[in-house]
C-alpha cells in the first residue's frame, strides 16, 4: 500500500507497489483508491429481521485507533448532525436489505472533513463496542439478535429509535504501549476494576491468580460510561479508568487516561490520526516522579509489612530499576514514618513517608509530602508491582553492592 499526494510520485509507488505485489502474491495487478485524510471511523447499527423490516440505532465514532485498531469508541459521533445521521442511517438499511439481511449487523464508513461518507465494510456480527449503542438506546443487542435469529419480527420501528445522552467505550489491553502497543501476557497479580461509585459498566473475564494467555486478542477489558452529555460521560469514564487496576501484566490503562484527559479528545476533534498526531508523549517509555519511586523502595524493604520503625536504625540503601532508569534510595526511621532521599542523576530528593493505613489484601494508604495516596502492592520474581496515582509501575530491586555509596542529604 502506497500513499501519493502528488502526481509526479505516482510512478515510483506503482513500480515498488508492483515489486512487492509479485514477490508476495504472484500478482503485479494494482488497485488505485482515493484516500481519505484524516478521517472519522464512523459506523452505523442495524437491526434486519427476517420479514425485511430493517432499522438502524445511530452511529459510533470509533476514530481513536491505534494499528488501525479501535481503543476507544463514542456513541452519538460529535461530528454527525442530525440530518447526516439520518442520511448515513439510510444508507446503511437500504444496504441491509438489498443483501436480505438478518440479524445485527454493522456498516462502516469513513467521513471526511466536509461531510462526505465512504463505505468500507460491513460486519455481519455484534462487535466489541456495541455497549455504547446500547446504553444510549436502552436496548439489549444481544437479546434482540438472539429474538431476529429465533425467527421473531422486530417490534419497533425506525421513528421510536431515540438517542438518550452519551455514552464512551475504552478497551484495556494487555499491551506494551512504549514498544508500539506489543501484546504482552503472564500472571494477573492484581485486578481491581472500578467500583460501584464510578457508575459505569466493566466487562471482563479477568481474575487474580488467572493468566493473560498470548494466544488471543490483546482485550482483556472494556469500560463504559454513560451520561447526559459527552462531558459527563468522559469525565466519569477518566475517573474509572483512572481507578483500575491491573498489575503484574503490561497494561494500556495509563494511556487510556491520557488519552481521556488530552484537550483535543475533550474538545472532540478527533480522526483516525489523533494518537500520532497529539500522543507522542504517552508514547515514550514513562518515568515514575519521585514520591513513587520512594514508595517502591519502602515496599522492596520489606514495607508495608513491617513496622516502619524494625528498619534497622542505620541508614538501609535500595536500589531499583526500571527499563533504563537507575535510583538509589536511602530509608531511615524516624518518629514520624520514615525518611527517603531518593538519588537520580546525582541529585538527592528527600521526603518523609509515613503509613497511614495499615495494608489489607494488598492495598494500604500512604502520606508522602502533604498528600495521602492509595497503594496497591504486589511482588513476584520481577520485583515490585505498585499502582499509586492512577499509574500501574514495576520495579526490580538490583544488588546495591554494585554502586557505590552517595552521602546523604539533609533531611527536610
């Protein structure tokens, strides 16, 4: 595939097009499309029963994508009108039913910046992001899938079809962001999906002490909210995925919520280019602050476990790592909790920590500076698991023999 923005390009991305179609398939024959720039992923929801009766439940904006893949799918678009929802929505039951289909199905489309549509494909099944259509609608896809397929007519007609409020999708993978979303498996340490307060739905088949298998798709996952407008739906979808908690598995949670959080999403100006275009920074490989680096080095001496004050009453060192990031941390008791200076780049920062709640099934409360912050805490033979302030970290503890010894720093 080749994409030419200018005439005199043409040639030579049809003789390396053509090289590569031959070697691959035994084939030179070549296909020439119009390409649509940054484009919504918009796509419509029908219903077809068996009498020829067809209807279509508005769209979903699936334009968050990364590898072309869909991370985060909205329902109603903010860039379809009224008047374009009903002309797609046309457009997508007249297709329905010239092929005489049945059942729930999904036309896809691509809208351009003026308002033009494209099909690309229809799939013939319920798909990952179906939940939003249902919370705006209030019907149950997979019951009436099931009632078309069982050979009953479709009770209702395309004028009952309301729109209640908003609601928002995001899928959490089992993905190595910073390698290019790499799928990734093992051992499920910790889950802890958002609880009741944050009124959303969670689907899952995730447990502790299950396995991530390497074998499937990288979901393991999907958080939904719904609210009166897209605002309200956002901002309690960013709290829950802030609120979720997967550890000993590399996870998407952290840039899910970034993405969540970015102005341009919020604003709602989105296309299928939005992740290169502004994400560029929660691509990177993350680096923790210090106060969680602090409190990774409390639970690698043994802490929350421990009382803070059977540390030894010298100064204990730990030395931690994570991808290319070296720390040293000195701990020292004190009457108050205990006393970090954390060492990066030959720079001391020192604070006091303190256990504000002793642990309970892996998570306790922890005051660090003028802020109390919620842990979730698990170790195995990689090292330390913590998810602090909305982030999922592993850190693996290394020989402190191996650096030599920094003086300290004062004590604030």
């Amino acid at each position: 595939m080749r994409l030419v923005h200018a005439a005199a390009d043409l040639p030579a991305a049809l003789t390396s097009a053509r090289s590569e179609a031959l070697t691959a398939f035994g084939s030179g024959e070549l296909i020439l499309e119009r390409a649509v720039l940054e484009p919504r992923h918009i796509e419509i929801q029908v219903l077809a029963d068996h009498r020829g009766h067809a209807i279509h439940l508005g769209e979903r904006d699936c334009s968050v994508q990364r590898r072309h893949q869909k991370l985060i799918e909205e329902a109603p678009s903010p860039a379809v009108s009224p008047e374009l929802r009903e002309t797609m929505g046309t457009a997508a039951v007249r297709a329905a039913r010239k092929i005489g289909y049945v059942g729930a199905g999904t036309m896809e489309f691509l809208l351009d910046r003026s308002g033009n549509f494209y099909f690309m494909e229809m799939n013939t099944r319920l798909q990952v992001e179906h939940a939003v259509t249902e919370a705006i609608t209030g019907l149950d896809l997979v019951e009436w899938q099931l009632r078309v397929a069982s050979g009953e007519p479709l009770p209702f007609s395309q004028a009952s079809i309301t729109l209640d409020g908003h609601a928002i999708e995001v899928r959490l993978t089992a993905e190595d962001v910073a390698a290019g979303f790499l799928p990734q498996g093992g051992a499920v340490l910790r889950w802890r999906p958002p609880g009741d307060r944050h009124d959303v739905r969670v689907d899952h088949g995730l447990r502790e002490g299950g396995t991530v298998p390497p074998h499937y798709d990288s979901m393991v996952a999907k958080l939904v909210a719904h609210g009166r407008t897209r605002e309200e739906a956002r901002r309690k979808l960013l709290s829950a995925v802030q609120d979720c908690v997967l550890l000993g598995v590399e996870s998407n949670q952290r840039f899910l919520a970034d993405c969540l959080a970015h102005p341009v999403f919020a604003g709602g100006e989105v296309h299928t280019s939005f992740i290169a275009q502004h994400m560029g920074e929660a691509l990177a490989p993350p680096c923790p602050d210090v106060e969680t680096i602090a409190i990774a080095a409390l639970c690698a001496a043994g802490l929350p476990e421990r009382e803070p004050l059977r540390l030894s009453h010298t100064v204990s060192t730990v030395d931690l790592e994570l991808g290319k990031h070296r720390w040293r941390i000195e701990l020292e008791p004190a009457s108050d909790g205990t006393r970090a200076t954390v060492w990066h780049e030959a720079q001391p920062h020192a604070m006091r920590l303190a256990i504000v709640r002793p642990p309970a099934d892996g998570v306790f409360w922890i005051e660090c500076g003028a802020q109390v912050h919620k842990v979730v805490l698990a170790r195995d033979a990689d090292g330390i698991h913590l998810f602090v302030r909305g982030r999922a970290w592993r850190f693996r503890p290394t020989d402190p023999r191996r650096r030599a010894p920094r003086r300290r720093a004062a004590a604030p």
